[in-house]
C-alpha cells in the first residue's frame, strides 16, 4: 500500500512538472511574441497536435519497452501512400465510403509493417535501433521508388472535413488523438500487454522467467507503434490531401524529446501516458511560438537538438540502467 | 578455409567477388580501369567515414552525426582558410583534424561525462550541428576554395587508349587512415581495451580500463576522420556544400554493420568495414550500369540491413541445441 502511494506520488510530481513547463512555455511566448494568445493560434496548434502527438506515443511504446522506433514517420508515409493509392485507383467515386477504408488500409498497413519490425527484434535478437533504421531507410526508398518523390493529392472531397472539420467545436484530428491517447492509456496501465510492456522495458530477463511470453509482447510493441503511425499517416494525409515520402521526417526528433522530456527512461520501463500528452501540448506551443516569432526553420532545428541534450544531462541523475 | 566464409568478411568477400564477376559478363564498362579507378576515388570518403565509426561501434557507441559534423569541418576550414588568405595542405588537414576531433570530443562529453545513451546525443548534436550549419551559413555554398584544394593531386595515373584514369590524395588519404586504425584496433593493447570495453563495460570498468579515455578516443577518432573526410570530400568536388553529405551517416552506417559490426559493442574489423563499403558501392554501381532506377538503391540498402541482420544471427532463429540458445542470448 506504501509503495502504491509512493508510486503515485512521483507520477504526480511528473505530470505537475510537466503542467508547469507548459504554463511556462505558454507565459514566455505570451510575453515576447505580441499577439501569442489570440484563439487562431490555438486552432492552428490543435489542427497540427494530432499528428505529431500519435507519432509520438508510436514512439513511446517501444521506447517504454527499451527500444526505439526510428521508423515511425516513413510508417506513418507508406500507410498514407497505401491509402491514397487504393482511394484514387478503386474508390474515387465512392464519397464517404472512401474514409473508413481508408483509415482501416492506414492503421492495418502500420500494423503489419509494425508486426515485421516487432518480430525481427523479438526473434533474431538484433537491437531495435539496428532494425528500425534497417526499416526506416527500406521504407524510405520504396516510397520514394513508388512515388519517384513526386506528391500523390486530389483526395475526394470527403477527407477535407475530417482534416480541416471541427465536431461541438473541437476539432476532429484532435478528437482521433484524444481517442487513441485514452486506448494508450488503458491500455499501457489497465491490461495484461501494458504491465508486460513495463515489464519487458526493465528487465527482459526477469520478465521471461516470470512466464511472460516476451517476444509474443515486442510483436505487439511494434505493432502497437506501426499502428498508430499509420493513423498518423491517415491524417497526414486527409490534413494536407496529398502525401509526399519525407513528410514529417522532422518530427522524429520532436517525437524523441517530448518522450524523454515526460521521463521515459531511455534503459526502458519507465514513463506515463499523461505526462507525455502534457509535455506534447507544451513542445507544440514551443513550436508554433517559435514559428510566430519567425524563427528560421534551421534554428528551430538547432534548437530541438540542443533541448534533447539538455532535457537529457537534467534527467540523466535520475535514470540509471538498473 | 571453411572457418574464412563463416565470418562476415568472408562472405563479404565471397559476394563482392560474385558480384563482380557478374557485372564484367553483364555489362561493358565495369571491368574498365577508368571505372574501378573512380569507384576507388569516390569512396574514399566513405572508406575514410567507415573506419572511423566502426571504431565507435566496437567499443559500444552509436554515432549518426558525424557526417554533418564533415560539413560544419568543411565550412569552418575553408571559411577560415579563404580569410587567412590560402594556407596549404599541412595548414588544411590540421585544421580539418582540430575540428574534427573538438566536434567528435563533444559528443564524448555528453555521452562519458553526463552518461546519455550515445544514440539519443548524436540525434541531439546531429540537429545541432546541421540546424546551426544551415542556419548560420543561410545554405549558401562556397565555390571560391583556394587553388591547392581546388586543384587535383594525382597519386597514380595510367594511360589508357582514351585519355589516362588516375587515382587522387584522398584514396592515398583513405589507405593511411584504414592502416591507422587497422593499426590501433588489432594490434595494440589499446586496441584490446576498446573491444573489451565494449563487449563488457562493467567489466572493463572494474578491471581499471580508463573508460573516460576510451570514450573520448573511439568519439575523438571518429571525429578526426570525419574532419578528413569533409576535407577530402570538398577536395574531391571543389565546392562546399553544407547539406552535401546531410543523410550520408545512415549508407556508412549499413556499410559497417555490413562489415559484422554489431550495435552493442565488441564485434566489428577495419577490413569488414572497407568490405562493406566496397560492396554497396559495387551494388550502386552495378545498378547505375545496368539501367535500374536510382530510387531503387536506397531501398536495397534497407533490405541488405535488414537481411545482414537476420543472417548474422541465423544461428540464433534456426532450430538449434540448448546450449547454442543460450549462448546466443549472451550474446545479445
């Protein structure tokens, strides 16, 4: 019971901190860019949210089990590229129709190509970080051989209302992310996979002896993470109605430093769903004020770089691989 | 004999020789001395990269910014050697390798000093370095390098029936460093250290290996040689580009762990490396001469990750006898 308060009370200095940084990050920007604080600012960050949001907790999973995933924004290409193809080739005429297939082509693609990447770490034993890259650069250059690095646009007018369309106010990208961040929730705390994901994170070996079937948990790791970039894919794609491979390739370093900077420990097992979310809306508000002040694209760059390193040397005294 | 094509050498070796065979009957202009010559000339920066990040890799590391780190050594030398009016090689290459080895040594800092995982710094400096690059040069490229840069310098050359292919600094460049390390790694105590270090940290650590040294050193060599290479690079296309070699990391990265190099540390060999090279730079080639689209390539470099992978460790997923099993999970 002790320990379960204890427990408790260090997710809760998480997520206040990371509350904190977000009321910090929103005052500084209010005070140095003029018009910070007006509602167009606040729609646009909650149209762009989403995407980076489901990219990141397709980052998370695997880093909670002690891996990476550094494939998840060419997953999140291919899936759009695949659904984009089979909606102008079979179903352009369809209207409504087109959607839902099209969301189930994203998330079923990022499944499988998640389940590959899953079952490449759990059974041949090579190190997540070799076998991601090994599918990143694969996944790479398929779209780019498939797409000639061309732009693949003309969605039927449909996916225009759930890219830009709004539901009692709230804007339907956001809704789709709320949704998949309570499924990750339940899922990373309530069930059998997310104590077995925890598990595997902190100690693969214990967590085999204790009758845990561990590669059986990376497949879903994996899948879990291919999945949700997939339908980060899906909204990529109806945001922007066209896909393009490398779209979104810079969010892989954002995905990485809004996870460390919740505190999932980079040795694996650590970190909360909640902190994540939160520390997530304060990297948009960093983004979108750097983007206001007119702050060049590189510099921004340079500067998530240097954040990663410096969120990392504070967090590095509480983390040890144990 | 049968223990040569065991090792990742010896396949790598094996399928070269295939694959070179194969490519003299297909096509006209492999097995031409102007070909290999300009295979050799341009992957000697490569070569140079290879060598110098499997130094990292054997002692446990991972680094992925150490070709933008060429590029911000490649602005920085020439921008200062074009203000100091010129210089020469001597001058060049001492700045090159000073930049080099400081950029190199900050990722030591982080990774020794702070103790964050090598991967997750390298991202860091990586955006840090390419976004400050890009930033404070406004992605302008220099094309007024000074003549003795500018101008090739012929190591060998032989006369053919249409003009003469010759071989150029950087290949000679390339032959020293992969002495060097071949040098430092197989044949000194150091060398040992590293590979211990990196199979068994905590090992190490406890029998009085200076960890702080051999970090430094493994990020500080890497360092140097991308110093050099970025210097050779711009030697080699007489211009400096900052994002030229932006992406090139993840090609050298496949090439080496081509070679048998693992991440996780103590495995990996200067002449795997250079093998590894060699061979996506045949398979590039090849594809070049055969027709087959360029976008291709790229695609075929993820799938021979991906497949160098699951055969080195084929032993591992094969049906096997218990013990094996277990030692293959040690050696994971």
């Amino acid at each position: 019971m002790r320990k379960l308060i204890q427990g408790w009370s260090t997710d809760r200095i998480e997520l206040s901190a990371m509350i904190a940084f977000l009321i910090l990050s929103i005052l500084v920007f209010a005070v140095i860019t003029p018009n910070f604080l007006s509602p167009g600012i606040f729609r646009s960050m909650a149209f762009q949210l989403p995407e980076l949001g489901l990219l990141t907790l397709a980052m998370f999973i695997p880093i909670i089990a002690g891996g990476l995933n550094l494939a998840v924004t060419f997953t999140a290409n291919i899936c759009g590229l695949a659904a984009a193809f089979v909606v102008q080739k079979f179903l352009a005429e369809n209207g409504a129709a087109a959607l839902p297939i099209a969301l189930l082509i994203s998330v079923t693609i990022g499944l499988g190509i998640g389940m590959l990447v899953g079952a490449m770490v759990a059974y041949v034993v090579a190190h997540p970080i070799l076998v991601t890259l090994g599918a990143m650069i694969f996944l790479r250059g398929l779209g780019e051989l498939l797409t000639r690095g061309a732009d693949i646009s003309g969605m039927p007018a449909v996916f225009e209302t759930v890219g830009h369309g709004t539901w009692l106010g709230i804007p339907i990208p956001m809704l789709i992310f709320l949704i998949a961040v309570a499924i990750c929730f339940y899922i990373m705390q309530f069930t059998k996979l997310g104590f077995s994901i925890h598990m595997v994170g902190s100690n693969p070996k214990a967590t085999m002896f204790s009758g845990i079937d561990v590669n059986r948990v990376l497949v879903w790791v994996y899948g879990l993470s291919g999945a949700l970039s997939g339908l980060a894919g899906f909204l990529m794609l109806a945001r922007f109605n066209s896909v393009r491979v490398g779209h979104g390739e810079s969010y892989l370093l954002i995905t990485i430093l809004a996870c460390f900077l919740a505190g999932a420990n980079p040795f694996g097992g650590f970190g909360r769903v909640l902190p994540l979310a939160v520390g997530l809306i304060s990297l948009q508000v960093i983004a979108s004020g750097m983007n206001l002040m007119g702050a060049s694209q590189h510099l921004a760059t340079a500067a998530w770089g240097g954040f990663l390193i410096l969120v990392m040397i504070l967090r590095a005294p509480f983390q040890s691989k144990t | 004999m049968r223990r040569a094509f065991s090792s990742a050498e010896g396949i790598l070796g094996l399928l070269i020789v295939v694959l070179a065979v194969f490519l003299t009957i297909s096509t006209d202009s492999f097995a031409s001395v102007q070909n290999l010559f300009d295979l050799l000339n341009n992957q000697s920066v490569n070569i140079i990269f290879a060598v110098g990040l499997v130094v990292v890799l054997v002692a446990g590391g991972i680094d992925i910014s150490f070709s933008v780190a060429a590029s911000v050594v490649q602005y920085i030398v020439v921008t200062l050697l074009v203000s100091m009016g010129g210089g020469n090689w001597a001058i060049g290459l001492f700045l090159a390798a000073a930049t080099g080895i400081s950029l190199g040594l900050i990722n030591a800092l982080f990774i020794h000093r702070f103790r964050i995982v090598s991967i997750i710094v390298t991202i860091g400096t990586f955006n840090l370095f390419f976004g400050l690059l890009m930033y404070l040069s406004r992605g302008r490229s220099i094309y007024t390098i000074p003549d003795w840069l500018y101008s090739r310098v012929a190591i060998f050359s032989i006369e053919l029936e249409r003009g003469s292919a010759t071989l150029y600094l950087p290949v000679l460049v390339m032959l020293f460093m992969v002495f060097a390390t071949w040098f430092l790694l197989a044949k000194t105590g150091f060398g040992r250290q590293i590979y211990g270090f990196g199979s068994n940290p905590d090992a190490a650590r406890r029998s009085g290996i200076n960890v702080a040294l051999i970090q430094g050193f493994a990020y500080g060599w890497l360092g140097l040689c991308a110093g050099i290479a970025g210097l050779m690079q711009a030697h080699i296309v007489r211009e400096v580009v900052p994002n030229a070699l932006y992406g090139r990391e993840l090609d050298i990265l496949a090439a080496v762990v081509l070679g048998g190099a693992v991440l996780g540390g103590g495995r990996g060999t200067v002449l795997g490396s250079v093998l590894g090279v060699m061979l996506l730079a045949l398979i590039q080639n090849g594809l070049n001469l055969l027709g087959i689209s360029p976008f291709a390539f790229k695609m075929i470099v993820g799938a021979i990750i991906l497949g160098a992978i699951t055969a080195t460790n084929l032993d591992r997923i094969l049906p096997q006898s218990r013990k094996s099993a277990k030692e293959g999970q040690n050696n994971a």
